[in-house]
C-alpha cells in the first residue's frame, strides 16, 4: 500500500546540559505509555538525562580508580523487559545499569582491563533488552555479555559468554515485531559489518553469520525477521534474518551512518548520519512476491551539523528526536 | 578511547604549530632586544624551524609517542607544545602561545571534522608530514628524521581497519569537543559561522568507498534485482575522482592538512566565544587539580626527550609575537576570557615532592652543558649551529 507520507516538521529542541559526543546511537529513549518520553545522551564521561519527572539528572561513568581520568561512556540505553525498565550504560571500563530514572545503581560489572593499554582499546558498546528476561551487552574483544535480570532487586548475574565475533561489537537488537519460524529474536552486529543472528533462551544458539564485506555496521535493527543495518559508507541495507540473504540495499547517506531506529506498528525506519541527514523510511513487505520493499518518505537536514543520535519517540512513528555532535539541544520532529 | 590516537593528534597540532611560525616569521620583524642591526633573517626563520622540527621528531620522543596510551589532558598536551616551541631562540609571551595554540587545535578539529572517511586523517597527517619535509628539504639529518616517523606511522597505521579509524576520530571529537573560538582566517573563507561552528557542505564528492545517495534496490529470496527506484535530497553530491595516497610519497588528493596561511592572510582570532558551551570546558581548565601519577610520567617521559635550547646573555631570545603589535598583544594578555585560560602546568609546583625531584632533575639534565656562543650574534655563529645541527 501506499505508505504514510505525512511530512514532519521540527518542533521544539530540548536543552541539554552539555553537548553530546560523537558515538554511535548516541540518544536514548523511553517512551512509557501516556506519558512524555524520557531522553538521555552521551558527553564524555557523563550521560545527560532529561526525564518526564523532575530535574535534569547527569550519570558518571564508573570505575575511575587510580587513572588520571574518569573512563569515557560509549552508550546509554533503557532495556524494557515484562517486569522492569533498566538504564544501562556503557564505558571503557564496564557495564553500569540503573533503575529507570538513573536514581539507584543496581549493577556494575567491569570488564578485564590490561594494566597498561594494549594497541587494543577495550571497552563496552551495544546494549539491548532480550527474551523478556536477559540484557546483552557488547565489548571491544567481539564478546557479547548475556545478563539474567530477575524481576527486581539487584541479584543480576552473568548468565553466557556469546564469542561469534572478532572485532568490537557496535550494537546489539532484539526482535521488535513478529520473527517468522526460524529467524531468531536477536542480531548483533561488529565494527567489520559482521552480522550474528541469535534465537535467545537460557542459552543462546546462533542461528546464522552475515559476513560483512569491507564496511563497519555501526547500527542495527530487527522487525518481522528483517534485519536493517546501518554502514560507515552510509548504506542501508536490509537482510532476511531467516536466510542471511540480502534483499534490500539503499545508497542512503554522503557519509558515516551513526544512528537507526524502527518503529513496530508501521514498520518506518529511521537514519541519520555524519552528512547532517536524517532519512525516514518505510519498511514493507509484498504480500504476493515475498519481497521486502523499502520507500523514501522524509528527509531533514540539521546544518553543519553531524548526526550521532536518532529514536523514534512512538511506536508508530509519528516522531522522532535526533542529537548531533557538539550540540547541546535535542532536536524533535513531529506531524506536520 | 583508542590508544592510538595521541601521535596522530600531536604530529597533526605540531604540523599547524609550524605552519603558523612560518608565516609569522616571515611576515614580521622583531624589535628590541636583539642587535640593532638584526632583523629576522630566512637564517633566523630556517634556524628556528629546524629546531623546532629536529626536537619534535627526535628519536625517543617518537618512540614513546608512539606506544599504545591514552589521550591526556588538554593542560598537558599544551605543555609540550610550550616548551616545543621555546626549542629554539624564539621565545612567546603567554597571550601569544594561548593564541598559537587556539588556531593550531581549532585547525585540526576543522579538519577532523570535515575528513570525508575517518581514515583520511592519516592523509591529513601526510600532508603535514609533506609541508614539514619542505620546510627543512636543505638538511638532510632532519629529513631523516621525518622519513623515519613517516615510515612508522604507515607501519602503525595503514592497516588498521575503518572501523578502528572512526574510533580514533570519535577520540580526537571528544578531546575538541565544545571548542568554538572564531578564527578570522575560516570566518572570512566561510568555513566557520559567527558562532564559531564549522560550515559542514552537503556538497561535493562523495568519500571514497561510498556512493552518491539516492538508489534503492530490491533483491528477490534468489539475490536477483528485481526493482529499482530512486529518491532525492537537498544534498547535491558527486562521484570523487581518484584516492589519495598512502604511500611515503604521492598525490594526497584531499587539501584538508595543507597549508592555509600565507603572508598575506595573517593569523587572528576573536577571543568572544562567551556561549554556553564553554560551561563543560571551563569545567576541565578551571578545576585545580594536583597533576596525576600517569600525567607525570607521561610529561617526563616527552620531556625527556626534548632537547630545550636556553638562550644566554639576557632573558629573552628573538621575541615572536602572534598579534600585529606588542599593545595588542598585551590587552589579549589581559582580556582573555577565564574560562578559556589554559593555566598551563608550572611542573615545579607539583604535590609530590618525589616526583617533583624527578622532574626537576630531569630537565636539569637537559641544561646545556657546552657554552655556546651568545644568541645575539649573527652570522657565522648562526650558521656554525645550523651546521652542527
């Protein structure tokens, strides 16, 4: 069908303590029913929270010990499971995770750091909310952390080592939709393009290896047993989580994507890149050939300014938010 | 974040250091203290910058560069680049050295800013490299030295993947980041708003590697294309003609990291930068704290490798000043906002008299040890030094 071709039009910006820093997916959002969303974005060593309720709230990272500084974020993000909403942050040292307005730390694990710096750096990326029961957290090694989160309380445990990967893991997503038989309900992907795709469960089984062909895919999103990945030489492409087949390839961006987000109920998917671009789409599938289309529906240019944040802030789509390195605002799209 | 990050961000600053010195070397005479009858000579101008470049690209100091570390502070990083500068007979006042320092990282950010792939840094850094071996192609020990770091930064950094590239870049973005002082030279070529932000063009070639936006193509469950379809943006983007070179020699192709200056276009910058945004930087200057173990290593460890040249007879060598004139040099001196003062470390005056008693000794130990002959003599005195360069 024809999809929704509503424009957007920019509505109001969010002020942001301090600006944010230029990292893949670098905006994190919690939209609670009826209520208005909570966003959080990166700078440096402190995550910036605008929450519904309440003042703005600034998180550290953790683990500072005896170096000369406190270890840099790399992500924040809120994971939804049936019981509870955690805010997990990400940093060179290890995983933080929070209840959901960033009030108590529930857990901290860190991650085996060298005495000295190995050529290597080491740090934590990619964080998603997985099988209604686990959190899966990334690191710089190609290791995907698999947490147990019990319904409340802090008694989180490490629950699987998933090691199909090889180099730093950039983002991690589960299922947002309906996974047809076969597909698995998570897909994790690396600084190579490599792209691993996972049925979850106390313990994970890899049900198939995308490998990446010369560019980093440094977001990724799975809907209806579609994979979208995002590239560092700005392509989209969209995957058959069952067959690893490519099905869809969109020249969509000048420069370096940072950012995708999809919105379940209408499938529109969203981009934005280091070339100041944020694209929507709209992700479909025809009925009677089987095939996955993918249309244009919007773009906005925020100028001279390089993209590293973008979410959807509904679950249909009908806005969205975007942050930009050195800019210290949100910036919200809504209905025109 | 990635501990590769320092040698590129140091060769980098130190290549829009030079460029900087160049033109005002050869745009200005000193007044004062010097004999009546000097004036800043090519001598003079060759003579500092090969100081200059001789102790940036000195053996150990590029050995210990390059080990894998992590990015220091800002005060630190602006130390080195103190005394690199006073490695000759020219000596700065402190506006000046803020000054130099202002155009030199605001340069960089620039051109880490606009790199079309993140490893097109490395090309920025050989067009650096190549300006350097230009300044001092009549002294062939120096030029060794460059090759030999060139060599080492191909052998470091060629094969690295993009994807560790892009985290280097997103390390030298958070070093700049909240960084927008005004720089005349970008706002009058209008690479720079009146905001101090950058002018980011949605035009032009595309990086190498990525293709002009606006194909969408569908593949059927057998990988077959069976659909086609376009879509248009704002962007107005091209095919790139060829890659640059990665090579020690070759056409570099990308502009970025070569020389802006010349005699005509002189060096300003507007110190009203009062936005906001200095909040998070000022947070970083302002905060006193005592200098870190680590930092203190790392300083000796550079200093130790750097071979200070103290003038003799009198307090000053030949003076350089960033500003047009002395008056204006002295009310930049006094107007420079606080938050964007650099409060570079006195390293004397550090909390641990251990490692204060390190430091000490080791820069004692760069006193020169041989007379040499008094800086306010020209000529064959001048050239004797060169040639024992």
């Amino acid at each position: 069908g024809v999809p929704s071709l509503r424009p957007y039009r920019r509505e109001r910006s969010l002020t942001l303590r301090s600006s944010s820093s230029a990292l893949y997916n670098n905006l994190a959002v919690l939209c609670p029913p009826a209520r208005p969303p909570a966003f959080g974005a990166v700078h440096g060593t402190t995550l910036s929270l605008l929450g519904n309720e309440g003042p703005p709230r600034q998180l550290q990272a953790r683990g500072g010990g005896s170096a000369l500084s406190t270890p840099l974020l790399t992500q924040a993000a809120w994971c939804e499971l049936p019981s509870r909403v955690l805010l997990v942050l990400t940093s060179q040292r290890g995983v933080q995770m929070y209840e959901s307005d960033g009030s108590t730390m529930v857990f901290w694990h860190a991650l085996d750091v060298p005495e000295h710096p190995a050529a290597h750096s080491v740090f934590a990326r990619g964080i998603a909310a997985a099988g209604g029961r686990f959190i899966c957290v990334g690191t710089s090694f190609g290791a995907v952390l698999v947490f147990d989160i019990p319904p409340k309380g802090t008694n989180v445990t490490l629950s699987e080592v998933l090691e199909q990967h090889r180099d730093p893991i950039t983002d991690i997503a589960a299922e947002q939709g309906q996974a047809p038989d076969g597909a698995g309900d998570l897909v994790t992907a690396d600084d190579s393009g490599t792209l691993c795709l996972w049925s979850t469960g106390e313990e994970f089984t890899l049900l198939g290896k995308i490998p990446g062909s010369g560019s980093t895919c440094s977001s990724v999103r799975l809907w209806n047993g579609i994979v979208a990945a995002g590239y560092g030489n700005g392509q989209i492409r969209l995957w058959e989580a069952g067959s690893g087949r490519i099905r869809a390839q969109v020249s969509a961006h000048a420069r370096w994507i940072y950012a995708l987000d999809l919105a379940p109920l209408t499938g529109k998917l969203l981009s934005g890149a280091e070339d100041s671009f944020v694209h929507v789409w709209k992700l479909s599938r025809n009925l009677d050939t089987d095939d996955i289309e993918i249309q244009h529906c919007h773009a906005e240019c925020v100028t001279d300014t390089q993209v590293c944040g973008a979410r959807f802030c509904d679950r249909a789509g009908d806005t969205f938010a975007v942050t930009g390195y050195d800019l210290s605002e949100i910036l919200c799209y809504g209905p025109a | 974040m990635s501990a590769r990050t320092l040698p590129l961000l140091f060769l980098n600053l130190g290549g829009e250091m030079l460029y900087i010195l160049d033109q005002r070397l050869r745009a200005q005479s000193i007044p004062g203290e010097k004999a009546r009858k000097d004036e800043w000579t090519d001598v003079d101008r060759k003579r500092v910058m090969n100081d200059i470049i001789s102790t940036m690209f000195n053996k150990k100091f590029m050995e210990e560069l390059f080990k894998p570390q992590d990015l220091y502070s800002k005060k630190a990083l602006r130390t080195v680049y103190d005394r690199l500068a006073h490695a000759s007979i020219m000596r700065l006042n402190q506006a000046s050295m803020d000054k130099l320092y202002d155009l030199m990282t605001m340069a960089f950010k620039y051109q880490v800013l606009l790199c079309p792939r993140p490893r097109d840094i490395l090309l920025v850094t050989f067009n650096h490299l190549d300006a350097i071996k230009d300044f001092i192609s009549d002294s062939p020990g120096i030029l060794n030295q460059v090759d030999e770091t060139f060599r080492r930064l191909i052998e470091t950094y060629n094969c690295l993947s993009d994807g560790e590239f892009q985290l280097i870049r997103q390390t030298l973005l958070i070093f700049f980041q909240d960084m927008h002082i005004r720089v005349s030279i970008f706002l009058k070529d209008k690479v720079q708003n009146s905001n101090g932000r950058f002018v980011l063009p949605i035009s032009g070639p595309v990086p190498w590697g990525t293709e002009v936006p606006g194909l969408i193509r569908i593949f059927n469950h057998k990988g077959v294309e069976v659909k086609r379809a376009e879509f248009t943006t704002a962007g107005n983007y091209v095919t790139p003609q060829r890659e640059g070179s990665f090579e020690l020699y070759g056409d570099r192709v990308l502009k970025l990291g070569t020389n802006m200056y010349s005699v005509t276009r002189p060096v300003e910058t507007h110190m009203s930068g009062s936005s906001k945004n200095l909040a998070s930087q000022a947070k970083e200057n302002i905060a006193p704290k005592p200098l870190a173990k680590e930092e203190l290593n790392f300083l000796a460890r550079l200093l130790g490798g750097l071979d200070i040249q103290k003038p003799t007879g009198g307090e000053t060598g030949f003076r350089l000043n960033l500003f047009t004139t002395d008056e204006e040099e002295e009310h930049a001196a006094q107007t420079r906002p606080e938050e964007l003062s650099y409060k570079v470390i006195n390293i004397e005056a550090t909390q641990e008299p251990g490692r204060r008693a390190e430091l000490v000794r080791i820069l004692g130990e760069l006193e020169v040890a041989e007379p040499r002959p008094g800086s306010a003599e020209k000529g064959e005195d001048l050239l004797a030094l060169m040639d024992g360069l």
